[in-house]
C-alpha cells in the first residue's frame, strides 16, 4: 500500500490513521478479499482526517474519520452523525453530493466515527477558479445562489442540528449553542464574556428572533471550500459539494453562504443574490443578520484556536466587539 500522512502538531484534532487502521477499515466495509493500493491524506480540510483511497480494483473512495470524542468542541460533537442523520434532506440537490457506502459509529476499530464516501467529481473550487479570469467567476457564485436556495426550501421539524437536540424556538437553538461556546472556550482558558452576551441578546430579544417561525435546511459550511468545479468547463461550474457536517435548522439568513456573500458586496460575489434572490431589508432583519455575524465569528473563534492561529483569535474580540457596537445601534425598541 502506497500510504501518506500529513505531519501535524500533537495536539492537533485531526489525528493521523495507520495503514494497518485503513486496511482494517476497507476490508470490515467490502469484504476481507478486498485490497488498498494507496491512501492519501487530503490537506483541505479543518475538522476530519480525510483520506482518498484507491483500491487495487482502480476504484477511488473518500474515507473521512472525526476527531476523538475528547478532542472534540462541546459545540462540535457527533458532526459525522449529524451529516449521517441530514443526507435525506438535502434529495433536492442529491445529483452533487457524494454518496456514503459505509458508516461506523462504533469505535471497534478507531475510537472514532468515520464514513467512507464516493469521489465528488471536479477540481476543488480555489484550485479550479484560479484557471478563469476573475470576471468570468459570476456564473459559479450565480450557482452558489441556486443550490443556497434549493437547499433553504427545506422545512424541519425544529431548530438546531439536524441530529438534535432540537429546539422549540429560534432563539432557543442559538442561545444553546452560544452557550456551548462559550463553555469551550472556558475549557480552552479563553475570555468568554462576549459570546455570553450574545447569549443573552438571543434571549433578550427573542422577539426580534422568534419571527423566524419555520425552521429550513441549512448547509453550515457552503463556500468555494467544500465545492468541486467541472473542469475545463467554458465557465466555472459546480459539479459537487460535501462536507455538510456542519447542517442546521434554523433562519437561512443565519447560513454560512449568506455570511460569505455578504462578506465583500460589489465584487463577482453580487452573482450570488442574481441566484439566491433578494434578502428582506426592515430594521428587524438587518438586526438578525448582524446578530448571526457576531454568531458565526464566535465559531470562527473556535476554529482559529483549533488550527494554532492565535492573531485570528486575538483579532476575533475585536471583531465581535465591532460588530456588537453596530447591533446595539440597529436593535429596534422592544
């Protein structure tokens, strides 16, 4: 077996597997006769160690293992079940998501979850749009829009991770997770004080939140990252996308997509909205997506320490500081 591992830090979530782990694996899933003729490790990803396999047969696999329990965030646990448990939902974009041949929850092998998946076909997005001039990139992000919107036309059965637990109201999920949140960063030794305020304004103003009614699908993770492009298309298109760990019910204003095309507006990404359509404008839902900003920077937050970036974690106070400053300038009167 041609075998390769990514050199990580010892702390590092992202634990590496053996051969004879990888071996083990694929013979429990196919069969005892069945062969690995390699296993590389892709570097792309922050949360999963992810490998892709090709058997001796020439066919190709994604296996895909998360972090120990212990390594775990409390506000990141069981993200392979929770992706397990959303693959029905997302049936109006199925043609692009990869297929799951094998799933194991139960720690036999590795005292880890892992599922083993179908290749998405395609080049990955940053690679591929580097290959078009940045003027051509509207029709990708247009694409973006669609299948954002085909993936919000979902309803749930109530608000919070698709594998539970679930909430009765909106602000409920939100305020549980903040909370969670800022339990981990307690655990890590970092200053909480700020996402346990907004945990209170979920709270606070769940009128403001509560309007949200109807909980729908909500990918948690969408951008160029998780996206495969066709190749040598005359203009970039989405051929695929994975790594739906992260999906929710809840706002889709509240979506990781809409955060990021809100991120730069004026630039190709406005081909976004000409996909999506237009987002309410009133006082009240300015007010949430400015709240769900300050949300997913607490995220953020988690994630830069995760990945050793302390100027990110530094740099993240501030930004949610500012970004608190401009809600409690828009909060409409209670």
């Amino acid at each position: 077996m041609r075998f390769q591992v990514i050199e990580r830090a010892a702390d590092s979530a992202q634990r590496p597997l053996t051969p004879g782990q990888v071996d083990a694996i694929v013979r429990r899933a196919f069969g005892e006769r069945t062969r690995v003729a390699s296993a590389v490790e892709l570097g792309d990803g922050t949360y999963n160690t992810t490998f892709r396999i090709v058997l001796e047969t020439g066919e190709e696999l994604i296996l895909r293992a998360a972090p120990e329990p212990a390594r775990q965030f409390r506000s990141e646990r069981g993200f392979l079940r929770n992706e397990h448990a959303a693959a029905p939902y997302f049936a109006p974009i199925a043609a692009l998501l990869p297929r799951t041949l094998a799933v194991d929850f139960t720690h036999d092998l590795l005292g880890r979850d892992y599922v083993i998946q179908t290749v998405v076909p395609g080049v990955p997005a940053p690679e591929g749009l580097a290959g078009y001039e940045r003027s051509d990139w509207g029709s990708f992000f247009r694409g973006l829009g669609q299948i954002s919107r085909k993936i919000h036309s979902v309803r749930g059965p109530g608000f919070g991770p698709v594998a539970g637990p679930l909430a009765a109201t909106w602000s409920e999920a939100l305020g549980t997770q903040l909370d969670l949140i800022a339990q981990d960063l307690d655990d890590l030794r970092l200053d909480a004080a700020d996402v346990r305020a907004l945990a209170a304004t979920a709270r606070r103003r769940r009128d403001l939140l509560d309007r949200i009614t109807e909980p729908r699908l909500l990918h948690g993770d969408l951008w160029t990252i998780n996206v495969m492009i066709e190749p040598n298309a005359p203009e970039p298109t989405v051929s695929g996308v994975f790594d739906c760990d992260r999906t929710w019910w809840g706002d889709p204003e509240s979506d990781w997509a809409i955060y990021r095309a809100l991120g730069k507006p004026g630039d190709v990404r406005n081909a976004f909205w000409d996909g999506y359509g237009a987002l309410v404008q009133d006082q009240a839902a300015r007010w949430r997506r400015l709240f769900y900003e300050a949300r997913n920077l607490a995220t953020i937050r988690l994630e830069r320490h995760r990945l050793g970036q302390r100027a990110g974690v530094a740099a993240s106070y501030e930004e949610i500081t500012a970004v608190a400053r401009r809600l409690k300038e828009l909060e409409p009167p209670a």
